[in-house]
C-alpha cells in the first residue's frame, strides 16, 4: 500500500508541472504560430493589426518597414527602398513569384491597397519578386474604387471592398487595372 502511495505521489508532482507548461507556454506557442501564418494570407489576413502605421507622410523608414512586416508575404521580404521624391517604394522579395502562387498576386493587390490607404502620399509602389515585377499606382488603385481611398480605412469597407473580393472573384483583370501602363 506504501508504494501505490508513493507512485501516485510522484505521478502528481511530476503530471501538475507538465500540465502547467502545456497550458501556459505549448499551447499558447502553438496559437501564436498559428496566428502568423494567417497573416501570411491575403485572404486571412486581418487589416486592423495594421492600422497603427497610417501616417500622412511616406517619409519614415521605420513606420514603413513595420508596416510591410506586417503584411502577407513579409517572410519573403529582403530589402526595401524609399525614394521621397518620386513618392515611391521599391519592396524586393527573395521568392519567385511561381513559387508562391496565385497567393503573390492576391498579396501585390492586398498589400499596395492597404499601402495607399494607410500612407497618405505615397504614389508608386513596385514589389520585385525573383521572376517578376509589378508597380503599382494610387492613381490606379483610386481608379479601380472610384475616386478617394478614404472610405477603407473603415477595417468592415476594407474587408468587403479589397478581401472579400480576393476570395471570391479572379484577380487578373484586378491586377491589370492596378498595374496597367507600368
């Protein structure tokens, strides 16, 4: 009877410290992967956690880069370059664009839409993949939505104008529009 006491002793001491680590470090890890990898998604990716780095003006490196860190496809990011007199944003990316899939042109139109949304000069974007280019203009993208980007900085108007519409519809005429005489 002492043994069975003794083993039921230390399957409790050794089973509580086990339970603590798997509630409160595993599983919550677990989560935060899981999280990240939808935000890798044009599709999942949730436009409110970038809302904090609207600014009036392109000119701040660091805002610029947070916020393209923040974006899908940021694991593929390299190196960007600003050019404050063209108002334009260069991105390269170290993926090719047929390694990614139709997920690389659903993030050039997610992400040069929240871009222009969110910074309030910037004028050109060009997301350069290994294999391919595309350059982006707000002059385009106001185009497309009928005039000012004002109404989708609204998380709901964003989501049912730019996220949705990834999902449901073919973005090759989209993307044409966005890139048309670039």
């Amino acid at each position: 009877m002492e043994k069975r006491r003794l083993v039921m002793i230390i399957i409790v001491i050794l089973a509580i410290p086990l339970f603590i680590w798997l509630q409160f470090f595993e599983v919550p890890n677990k989560v935060k992967i899981g999280e990240a990898k939808l935000q890798q998604d044009p599709e999942t990716h949730e436009f409110e956690k970038v809302k904090s780095y609207e600014n009036d003006y392109m000119g701040n490196n660091s805002n610029m880069g947070n916020l393209f860190s923040e974006l899908p496809l940021n694991k593929y990011q390299e190196t960007f370059e600003i050019d404050s007199e063209a108002l334009s944003l260069t991105m390269h990316y170290n993926a090719r664009v047929d390694e990614i899939g139709k997920k690389a042109e659903q993030a050039v139109l997610y992400n040069t839409t929240a871009v222009f949304v969110l910074i309030g000069n910037m004028q050109k974007i060009e997301m350069k993949f290994e294999d391919k280019s595309y350059t982006v203009t707000r002059k385009n993208v106001e185009d497309w939505y009928g005039g000012k980007l004002d109404k989708l900085k609204k998380v709901d108007e964003f989501k049912k104008d730019v996220q949705q519409p990834l999902i449901h519809e073919d973005s090759g005429v989209w993307l044409a529009a966005y890139t048309k005489g670039n």
